[in-house]
C-alpha cells in the first residue's frame, strides 16, 4: 500500500447503546478511529423512493489494515455520513478496501 495515496482524513465510527438517566437505551456513534484513506468514487444513482428523488454516491475507501472495521460500521469524510456496505481485506492484511454509500445532498 502507497501511503502516498492515503490523502484523505476519514473518521470510522461504530453504534453502541448507552442508558440515560432513566434508564432508556439511547443508540449514539462513537468515532472509532481517524485514519488516512484513498477515495476511490465509484458512481452513483438517482432514483424515487416514497415519491421523492434520492440521490446516493457510492464510493470506495483504501486504509491501512485494521481489525475491527464491520460492515455495520459507518464512517464521516467532509461533513458527510457514509454508510459501510462491505469490507474487504488486500492482500494479507496489507490493507482494507471499504465500499460505502452517502446520501448525495
């Protein structure tokens, strides 16, 4: 892996559930790790659901390896939320590749 190309700072982020005060489970994101990356845009699609137009970019991540990146993770780049659909490992722990998908605004 080129660390050249990790040009990007993303914020890996994961659900937990805490308690309030009343004892109610409340869902956060709690960052996980801040991490250099390479963005790889991979298209996107316009489409209507529930008679509105959505747009979605899909894009792919490269990042050193780590162990507990899931796909049920998310991660933030620029302010935008970006949910993992995948998570693929290069080589033999050389890397990662993390396909996600943001909300195009």
């Amino acid at each position: 892996m080129r660390s050249g190309r990790l040009d990007r700072r993303i914020t890996l982020q994961r659900k937990t559930v805490v308690e309030n005060s009343y004892g109610e489970p409340i869902e956060t994101w709690v960052d996980l790790a801040t991490v250099w990356a390479e963005y790889l845009p991979a298209g996107g699609v316009e489409r209507y659901a529930a008679t509105q137009m959505v747009a979605e970019a899909d894009t792919r991540w490269r990042i050193r390896y780590r162990a507990d990146v899931t796909p049920v993770d998310r991660l933030s780049y620029a302010g935008r939320i970006h949910d993992v659909t995948g998570v693929v490992e290069i080589g033999r722990r050389e890397g990662l590749e993390i396909y996600s998908k943001a909300r195009a605004e």
